[in-house]
C-alpha cells in the first residue's frame, strides 16, 4: 500500500490530473485504508487530494492554511495560484458558469430520471460522466457576447491561450471545452448562488441553463 501511496501521488504531481477510471486513482476513492494514507502523506506536504463525482479527472491542490506561506511573494495568489491577470481570471468564471453548471443539471437529472414504471425495483440510473454531458461553447458566440468585457479579441485570445495551457479548457475548431481541471478547481457549491444570481446574472437571463 505504502509504495502505491507513493506513486499515486508522484504521478499525479508529475502529470497534474489523471482519469477517475485510472486503477490507482479507483483505489483512492473506494478504498477508504488507501486514501487515508494518501491523504496523511499529502497532509505532510501541505497538500491534499482533489475529485468530485461530476468530474472526469482528479488532482492536487495546497491546503488553504499554507498558501499563503507558499504564495505570499506574490500578490496575484490572492485572486488564483496560476498568475492570472483579472482578466483571464474573469473569463475563467464565465467559462466555468456557461459549461460546468449546465454540465452539472444534465449530470443530476440522469443520475434521478424516471424509473421505468413497469420495473418492480426501479434501478437508479448512474451518473453520466462528463464526457457524456458537457458541452462546449461556440468561441464566435463568446467574442460576439462578452469580447468588449473580457478584453477584446487579442486580449481574450492569449487568456483562452493559457487557460487553456493550464487545463481548464480544451479548444477543438470552434468550440471551447472543458478542461481537466476546470470542474475540480472551482469551489461550486461556494460559488454557484453567488455567481448565477449575483456577478453573473445577465448572462443566465441571456444564457438560460438547460
């Protein structure tokens, strides 16, 4: 256990996320010996484990207690740990908002559908992963709607650019996907009230949720 405690976590500090379907990372989140060695071990390094059930990846993250030992050189670590301008910061919301939200409705929505009544013993239906559900935001659209706001053309372009060398999106023609990380390192519970009938509001009433 001790050894694969070891690589489960080299590996995911040398490649930032793997796949919930990968064997070690199934093992942390089932096998309740193993993540509590995963997550001592992590402790010790200020550290700790990141997955949730809506997302297709897991990663790592610093403990609230230590960033700012880690990041208090800096002033820009108390918007975001990846020196972001409020720029990037801003499109990374609105990006977050347009995708992972409704990616979440339609992820709730299958995992408690219908039961097929002619079953005597309804078979709740498991949740999609987000492969399954998430869908991409046209990059046209985005510049037409909120290019004036996030920077114009060439400013959006080079924070499309690095959020998308971060992981939190994925650009496939015109369309701009989510990422790997972009459902694990946004707190949605804290955030989702706050944005959806607060800073983002207009959006939702011009971008209803599906």
């Amino acid at each position: 256990m001790n050894q694969e405690s070891q690589i489960l976590i080299a590996r995911l500090i040398t490649h930032q996320t793997l796949k919930r379907e990968d064997k070690l990372v199934k093992r942390a989140i089932t096998d309740e010996l193993f993540r509590a060695d995963v997550d001592a071990r992590l402790l010790a390094c200020g550290m700790k484990f990141v997955d949730n059930v809506y997302a297709d990846h897991v990663t790592l993250a610093l403990l609230r207690d230590v960033e700012s030992k880690v990041f208090g050189a800096r002033d820009s670590w108390q918007n975001n740990n990846f020196g972001l301008a409020r720029d990037g910061v801003a499109l990374l919301v609105v990006l977050w908002a347009m995708i992972i939200l409704p990616k979440r409705e339609r992820q709730a929505s299958h995992q408690y559908g219908d039961v097929d009544q002619s079953e005597m013993f309804g078979k709740e239906k498991p949740m999609p992963r987000a492969a399954e559900t998430s869908v991409g935001v046209s990059y046209k659209a985005l510049l037409s709607d909120f290019g004036d706001k996030l920077g114009k053309k060439t400013k959006m372009d080079m924070n499309l650019g690095s959020l998308n060398r971060l992981g939190f999106i994925e650009r496939k023609g015109d369309l701009i996907c989510e990422g790997p990380l972009l459902d694990l390192m946004m707190d949605t519970d804290l955030l989702k009230e706050r944005i959806v009938n607060g800073a983002l509001a207009d959006i939702f009433k011009l971008n209803p949720t599906e």
